[in-house]
C-alpha cells in the first residue's frame, strides 16, 4: 500500500477524555477511531491487524475441530428467559430493544443460549457428537466503565466456541485440547510470554473457570503467578485451600496486574436442560448435552499487544499480526531515490511481502522517522541519496536504533528470514 493513498494520518494528540495508552497509541497512529466513550471504529491499518489476529484464532479453532459459523447479534426474548438471563438483574449489561409490534429483543451479550437453541434442529443422537461450534461475532454489552480503550468496550467482536459432548469425559478430552489451542493463539499473536493460565471463579460445575491471563499494568485484574509452573491464580478465588489444592505455594506466588484476554469454562448440562438438547445414547436412553464455553475478545488482545509491546516512540507490533512487514520509506525528492523506492516497493509486492511505502511528498526524514515508528511496523527499508551513494538500502528492525546498508539480495533474504 502506498501511503499517500491512505485516507488515514498520523495526529499529534488523541482524544482528550482518552486515558488508555492503547487506545491513544492506535487513534494516533491511525488504526481506530473513537466515536464515543467506549466504541471504536477499525480504519484500514487496524482492519488488518484485527484480521490477521483473527486468523490465527480460526486456525487454531480449525485445526481442533471447530465449526465456523455466525448467528445473529439480535435475540429472541424467548431465548433467554428459560436460564433466567432476561432478567436485568442477572444480565446487567443487556441493550434491550422492539419490533414494531412490540416483541422485545435483545442485542447479543453472548451466545450459549442462541447456540444451544440453533443446535436443537440437528442433534438427536450419540451419532450427531460431539460438535464444536465458533463464530467471530459482536457482542453488545452496557458496560459501566469503558476507560480501557480497546480491551473494554460497549461493541465488540467476541470468538465464542462452544463445546457439545455426550458426556462429561467426552467434554474434558476438548477442553484441554482447547488449553493448548489458546496457549498456541497467545504466543503466536506474540504475549506468550506474559500471558498464564489462571484459575478463576465462575466454574459452576466445575471448580474453576480458566483465564488466560497478560501481564500489564493497564488490566483490570489482579492475579497470584507461579512463574516456573506458569501458572496463576486470580484474586477473586486466592486462598489458602485453592493454593494448597493447585499444589502451589505462597512463597513462590508473586502478586501481578493482568488483563484477562481469554477465559475457557464448563458448562455442564446448564443450559442444554433450560433449552432441552437432548440425545439419545446407544441404549435409547435420553440425556442431555454437556457443554462448554470459550471465548476470546480480538480487540481486546490488540489492546493487550499495545500496552505490553510498545516504546515511548510508538507501537511495536509482532511480526505475525503486523498491518504490513516492511515499512519502505523515500526521503527528499531526488529521482533517483523514487526509482529506486517504486521498483523495490514492486520487487517485494511481487514476493508476496507485505509492504507500506511512505511516499509522501513534502515531509521531512524526521516526520516520516516519528510516524514510521509510532505507526511500529517490523522492518524499516530507508531509501536516500546518502543509502544509495552508500550502496543500498538502509534496513533496521522496529526495536534496534541503527539501520545497515544491505543490497537487494541481502535485504530480500532478511525479510523472508
Ligand atoms: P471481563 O471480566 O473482563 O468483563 P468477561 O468475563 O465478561 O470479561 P466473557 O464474557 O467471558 O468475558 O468474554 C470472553 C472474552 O471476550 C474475554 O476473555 C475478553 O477477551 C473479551 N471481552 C469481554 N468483554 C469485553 C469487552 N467489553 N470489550 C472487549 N472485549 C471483551
Ligand atoms: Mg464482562
């Protein structure tokens, strides 16, 4: 992409009432926009970081047999009502609407009970188990404080699977499947090493609900990590039985802020017995479904990603979610430079690299310098008079302070390196 085609520029300053550094970070550098407390806009550059972040998602919800789909994000009061969740007591997050004629409906907070409703019309025996169904879908959710950026917001896109299995072993042979899977999404969206699997309330019918847990000053959490176990334990349920029964101790239990970027939790028969999906087993027996549930905010992990892995001078995104990997930028005006520029920004397209090139006019190497860092794509290529008359190109990652001058020989195997 060329830069002077993007409709989206760099700004000084974000938002006023903007107190998240990932959402002021984002808004600057051009991937967001606000629209109002707590409700962003995704623009090209944050489409594609969303994107790709979502795609690392579906391949590992793939590849331990989930099933893509998207239900609607409006729903039948009817849907609800069986576990109780209409009820703005139990569900306080709820935007409510009306059909004309009066019929209440509700913008989707989540989807356990519209799922299990959908699956009704195609299971009826042990044949039709287990099934594991996803979607990337918005959820809707009043929240009172939205002053998180990204990573809390009243819109957002949720990766909800949900788990269908006959019983109760068939469901924890998934559901530690599902672990690594989520393991897998976090290191390759680069926040492996800050993020732990934490033992969290919520598991009604079992003992915990788990977290995946990053490490950041800007969560909202506070949790207790072991850090040669991996492990953590948040403080909602820390105490000394919970430490004694994960086998942990005090000593080694170090206190941290975290934000909580995935959680994965069973749900028994909760639902399937509200909402009757029923199966019958090989005897003819009828029982009801056992179910799981495990969810992941994409936004909210860029958020993460923001807060955990940028400078004073910008963002700096890992390589497999960044907008683009190189960043070719042209100083000064002198027509050899722009040749130059154009037919490597042609060379690498041509590779199937994925490449900005700031073309812009009028700037100075210090303005294009400021916003190739803040905008933090990977690998910047500087093309000038003095890189040619130096022989080159003058490359250098994000995180270093110095660029070397390489040849296109030596640059092409650098970026597919
Ligand atoms: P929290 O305790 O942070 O409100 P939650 O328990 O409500 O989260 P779930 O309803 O289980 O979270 O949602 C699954 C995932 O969706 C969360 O792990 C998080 O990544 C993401 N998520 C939840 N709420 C929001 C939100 N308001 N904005 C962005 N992402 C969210
Ligand atoms: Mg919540």
């Amino acid at each position: 992409m060329k830069q002077s085609h993007l409709f989206t520029k760099t700004k000084k300053e974000a938002p006023a009432d903007e107190v998240a550094k990932n959402a002021e970070l984002l808004i600057k550098a051009g991937f967001i926009n606000k629209e109002m407390a707590g409700v962003y806009s995704y623009l090209p550059l944050g489409l594609r970081v969303i994107n790709k972040i979502q795609n690392i998602i579906r391949e590992e919800m793939n590849a331990i047999g989930g099933q893509e789909v998207t239900l609607t994000a409006l729903q039948e009061k009817a849907t609800w009502e069986p576990t109780n969740q209409w009820d703005d007591a139990e569900v306080d997050v709820w935007f409510k609407t009306k059909l004309k004629n009066e019929t209440e409906l509700g913008l989707a907070v989540t989807h356990e009970a519209a799922m299990t409703k959908m699956l009704k019309s195609f299971v009826e025996s042990y044949r039709d188990l287990p099934v594991n169904i996803y979607q990337f879908q918005t959820k809707f959710r009043n929240e009172t404080r939205a002053k998180s950026g990204i990573m809390r917001t009243r819109e957002f896109i949720m990766k909800d699977l949900y788990s269908f299995s006959k019983d109760e072993a068939e469901h924890n042979e998934f559901y530690e499947k599902a672990k690594e899977a989520y393991k897998n999404v976090f290191k390759r969206a680069g926040i492996g090493h800050l993020t732990y699997l934490t033992f969290a309330s919520g598991g009604m019918f079992s003992k915990f609900s788990h977290e995946f847990q990053t490490i950041t000053s800007a969560g909202e959490d506070i949790i207790y990590v072991d850090e040669s176990k991996g492990i953590a334990i948040n403080k909602e349920v820390y105490n000394d039985e919970v430490i004694a029964n994960l086998g942990l101790s005090k000593e080694t239990l170090v206190e941290n802020r975290a934000v909580e970027v995935g959680n994965i939790f069973t749900l028994a028969t909760r639902f399937s017995d509200a909402l009757n999906l029923k199966y019958k087993t090989e005897t003819g027996e009828e029982k009801s479904v056992f179910m799981g549930s495990y969810g992941i905010g994409p936004g909210r992990l860029m958020g993460t990603v923001v807060e955990v892995l940028s400078d004073d001078k910008g963002i700096i995104w890992p390589e497999s979610i960044a907008p683009f990997k190189v960043h070719i930028l042209e100083l000064g005006d002198d027509m050899e430079v722009k040749t130059t520029a154009n037919a490597l920004y042609a060379t690498l397209q041509s590779k199937g690299i994925e490449v900005m090139y700031d073309d812009r006019t009028g700037m100075s190497a210090g303005e294009k310098f400021a916003d190739a860092d803040l905008i933090g794509i990977p690998y910047r290529v500087v093309i000038s008079p003095r890189s040619l008359k130096d022989g080159g190109y003058e490359v250098k990652k994000r995180t270093e302070g110095k660029g070397k001058i390489v040849n296109i020989d030596e640059l092409t195997e650098i970026l597919n390196g």
